[in-house]
C-alpha cells in the first residue's frame, strides 16, 4: 500500500469540516519555503536552476569548495 493509498484511507473517513482542514494543511505545506516546486507549478512557470536547487535543499550542500566556485573560470 503506497503512502498515498494510505492517506486516502484514512482522510475518506473524515467530516467535511475535517476535510477542509486537511486541505488547508496540505496547501500549507506546498507554499513553505524550499518547496519551490510546488509554488512554480502553481504559476505555471519554469523555475530557474536556483529555484530547483534550493527546492531540494542543494544550495550551500557543498562543505570544503573553493569560495569563487560559481565565478572562476576554472571552475566552469
């Protein structure tokens, strides 16, 4: 059973009123910061490389670079 199926079991047998809970939490949790994705869909917009990355957590994951990584030359 997918996590999926298993949100549906458990949310079909929920109160309207409880329903509109869960949707707000959920719409909540897709306008978080670093859930870029989520908001770039929504406007119907391609995201940029910086968006991506930061959307899952790569921006600053690199520990030991050199500090001129994105503008050197020989870095590219």
């Amino acid at each position: 059973m997918t996590l999926l199926d298993q949100i549906h079991l458990h949310t079909a047998r929920l109160p309207p009123d409880l329903l509109r809970e869960v949707l707000d939490f959920v719409e909540f949790l897709e306008t978080r910061p670093g859930r870029v994705s989520s908001r770039l869909d929504q406007e119907n917009t391609p995201g940029s490389c910086l968006d991506l990355a930061q959307a899952h957590d790569l921006v600053g994951c690199l520990q030991n670079a050199p500090a001129d990584l994105s503008t050197h030359p020989d870095h590219q």
